[in-house]
C-alpha cells in the first residue's frame, strides 16, 4: 500500500467528533487500513463485513501487524472479542472512504482531480490525458487498471479503482509531492462500494455505458444510475460527457453539474472533429473546440474508437490549461495505453495485436475498427471471464463471431468455473464456420492463431490486455498475451 511520507496522527476523540459519536475509549492512531495485510504498527484498522469473510476473523493478524484499535460493525465486534479497543457503527463501509479523506486532510480538494468513468475508454483516456500532461511539462498522477503512476514512480494495483484507504492514501501522497494534476478511473464498484466517498472531483467524465457487471448490478438501469452518481455535487465541479453514447445523452440531460458535450460528429458539442481522414498508421483530425477554438495533427492511434477516446482527454487538457497549440503540435507522440490495441511487432508479415475488449460492445467496436484498416483476413481469439457476467458471454461469442474471418474461442481466467461450460456458453446458438476453432488452452489457441496468419492479415488477441496472470481454480498462474504471442511468432520463424 502506498502511503505519505508525511506522518499523520488522530485520536479516538477527534474521530468520534467527526463521526457525531461518543467514544468512550481513548487511543491515537497513524494510519487507516481495511485490509490486514496493508498493516502496520499504529494503524486503525476497519473490519468490513465481506462476501465470503467478515474482515474482523482476522483480528489475530491485525493485533500481530500493530493495530491500537478497530473500527467495524456489530457482527464484527463479536469476531474481534475485546481483544482491541472497538469502535461500533451501523455501516462501516459507507463511512470508510469520509474517513479516509477526512485523515489526511481532505487531499482531493488541493490539487486538480480528473475521474473517468464508463464501460470502455477508461484507461485509454486516463493514459492519452497524462500523456499530454507531461509533454506540457506537468508533473501528474495516474489511478487505474494498468497501475499508479505518481509523478516518476510507478506501483502495481488489484483494482481498476483501489479501495478507499489506499486511494486516500494515494491522494495524500499526490499532495506532499506537490502535484497538480492526476487522473483517475473510476469504477462502478467504486463508486457502489464508497470507495470515492470523500473524494472531490474538478472534473468528471462520462465515455460510454454498454453491457458488463450485470453479475454485480443486476440490470443496466441499476448500472447506469451507479455511474451518474459520479455527476452529482457530492463529488463533481464540472462534467465531459460524451453525447454520441444514449446513456451518455441522457446523462448530460439529467445531470445536476454543469456539463460539457463531446461529440465525434454532431457538431453542436462543445467539442467535435471538424476532420477525421484516416491514414495508414492513425489518423489525421481537426479537433473543434470551446469558444471555437482549433487543434489540428496526426495521431497515431489504431480503431476509431480511440477517436472518442482522444478527444475527450483533448478537451480535458485544454479544461486544465494546457496551450492548444502544444497539444496539436505533440498529438503524433501519443501512444495507446498497455494492453490497449497493442502491436507485437517482431518483423513477422501480419499484424498482431493485444487488446484489453471483453465487453459485447468492445468487441464489436475493435474487430470494427481493424476491418475498417486491414485489407486481409481478421483473426481473433477471445474467451470470457469465469465468476463474471454470463449473460454477455452469448453476446460476446456472437460479436467475435461477426466480427473476424476466422473466430477462436478460448479461456480467458475461468477462476473457479469449468473452461469447457463458459465456452459452450460463448458458442451457443452459434453456426461455426470451416476455419473457426474452440480450443480451451489458451497457449495453444495463440499458438494456433498465428499459423494461420498470412501476409497482410490481422491477429488480435481479445479480452486480457495489460493481465500478466491467469488465473484458474483458484490459482493464479504467470501469463501474459503480449509475451506468449511474440513467442508464438519467434516459434514460427
């Protein structure tokens, strides 16, 4: 867990008073974490109640890490037995993330805070905006699914957004180091789950809603309104919101920030392309802005989906201050983010790529875009997540389906799940043609897929992206798609 180097204290008192509570013990603390494991000696330490464990059955761990005390719910305070100072609350969770603001001081509010949210775009967006960011110069932070960047330093992550203690203790590091700007994702979970809560956003971005997380929202309806959340004055000054999206039309409608439009093609957004001419390797674009203004380059992205993705981190930049004409001058250095429609280039006669899509929508958009630029066969391997939305495994398989010329079915991390039952999940209904495969192992479908590449087709590798693990009954197991393709390639020359 990544923590300040500034020290920071409370005690039982000064925590009771910002709850509206009596406390009747008196102890100071360092440091608040949720998870045992992130302890260490001064901390309070949160017992939330989980799916599978309530967090204080590991009180043991906690008292040998260096708790003074805990803070959970009556269930909790059963599990932890007297053997710390407890502090009871009706719903520890839903308060976590104020707690977390409230000690460190409220960081969000002392530098420019960016939150993205949406089904797909997320990383992209946050990666092209830091991007620009520093070839202006700007020191800036990054939160996402691909890691924590604080300036120079880079740190691994579990989640797309983290938990709350550690996204505080983020915020504050951010703020020691003097830091203007950051960017963040922001998730559904995070933002159902109070992860945010606390956390005060300049600005607040909407790319997209499409079908994913059904297992944990239920219907898309309970999704969408997670996200809008996001677009309330509890969290956002200012909303970017693109419009070509329904869900995002109806949000920019109903939202109670005020907002702004992004549009790839209706021209009475904010901000819109004036000219989008597609070139061999990118894209040549005029991009219009607030107040008329003008950015004109070339970019070097793949898929225009990535356009969408593009000119909402544009707009966000010229929001931050950033010279227009530094970004149009600077826009043929932007890259993709890992994992994001990423070449694996060993001097091989196709083109093959890695891409992040497991989404029914982000499927049908990547295979979209590569048709759109290939003049050979579409290859593309895909398989669906285990212990995840199974409604959209169906929806998947026919988008790999329709997309490609030659569809290959396979795991993508079962978890606990049997490979051989998702996959006839993605395939059914499906009318398989001669040439598309169903192989479980998903070595061998890489394997498989690249001798059937000829010279001047497309290879995609749908679903992992930037995941360096796979992760099946339970265990998680060293496998990256951008490593094993380049040594199926290597293998095959």
């Amino acid at each position: 867990m990544i923590r300040p180097v500034q020290e920071y204290k409370a005690t039982c008192k000064e925590l009771s008073n910002y709850l509206g509570l009596d406390c009747k013990i008196d102890f100071e603390f360092t440091g608040v974490v949720s998870n045992s494991k992130d302890l260490i000696s001064g901390d309070l330490f949160v017992a939330l109640p989980g799916i599978k464990n309530h967090g204080a059955s590991f009180i043991d761990s906690a008292i040998t890490a260096g708790a003074v005390a805990v803070l959970t719910d009556s269930e909790g305070s059963v599990l932890v037995g007297g053997k710390l100072p407890t502090i009871v609350v009706e719903n520890p969770r839903k308060i976590l993330g104020n707690i977390c603001a409230w000690f460190y001081d409220f960081p969000t509010t002392k530098f420019s805070l960016v939150g993205i949210t949406g089904t797909n775009g997320k990383t992209t967006t946050t990666s092209l905006l830091n991007q620009i960011w520093h070839l202006a110069n700007k020191d800036s932070a990054l939160i996402g699914t691909t890691g924590i960047a604080i300036g120079g330093d880079r740190f691994d992550t579990s989640f797309t957004t983290p938990e709350a203690p550690e996204i505080a203790a983020i915020f504050a590091t951010i703020c020691e180091r003097h830091i203007p700007v950051a960017a963040m994702e922001v998730s559904s979970h995070a933002i159902e789950l109070g992860r945010i809560s606390g956390s005060r956003f300049k600005i607040a971005a909407f790319t997209n809603l499409t079908q994913d997380h059904l297992d944990f929202h239920g219907d898309m309806e309970s999704y969408f309104a997670a996200k809008s959340k996001l677009f309330t004055h509890e969290f956002a000054e200012l909303g970017f919101i693109n419009i070509d999206d329904e869900y995002g039309t109806r949000l920019f409608d109903t939202t109670e920030i005020p907002v702004v439009a992004i549009s790839k093609s209706n021209r009475k957004a904010q901000w819109h392309y004036d000219k989008i001419e597609s070139l061999t390797n990118g894209y040549d674009v005029a991009i219009r802005g607030t107040g008329g203004i003008l950015i004109e380059g070339r970019v070097g992205l793949i898929g225009e989906h990535n356009l969408d993705n593009l000119l909402m981190a544009v707009a966000i930049a010229f929001e931050n201050e950033i010279d227009p004409l530094l970004i149009g001058s600077k826009l043929h250095l932007l890259t993709g983010a890992a994992g994001r429609l990423e070449k694996v280039d060993l001097g091989q006669d196709f083109l093959a790529l890695v891409d992040y899509a497991h989404t029914p929508d982000a499927v049908e958009r990547v295979l979209a875009s590569l048709r759109s630029q290939s003049t050979g066969k579409i290859i593309a391997v895909l398989g669906c997540g285990g212990d995840r939305d199974k409604s959209k495994r169906p929806l998947m398989g026919a988008q790999l389906l329709a997309g490609s010329d030659v569809a290959i079915f396979t795991s993508d991390n079962p978890r606990s799940e049997n490979p051989d039952v998702i996959l006839s999940e993605m395939t059914k209904g499906l009318d398989l043609r001669e040439g598309d495969v169903v192989i479980a192992d998903r070595l061998e479908a890489i394997a498989f897929a690249v001798t059937t590449a000829s010279p001047g087709d497309c290879l995609v590798l749908l679903g992992k992206g930037h995941e360096t693990g796979q992760e099946i009954s339970g265990v998680k197991y060293p496998f990256d798609d951008r490593i094993e393709l380049a040594r199926a390639i290597e293998e095959l020359s």
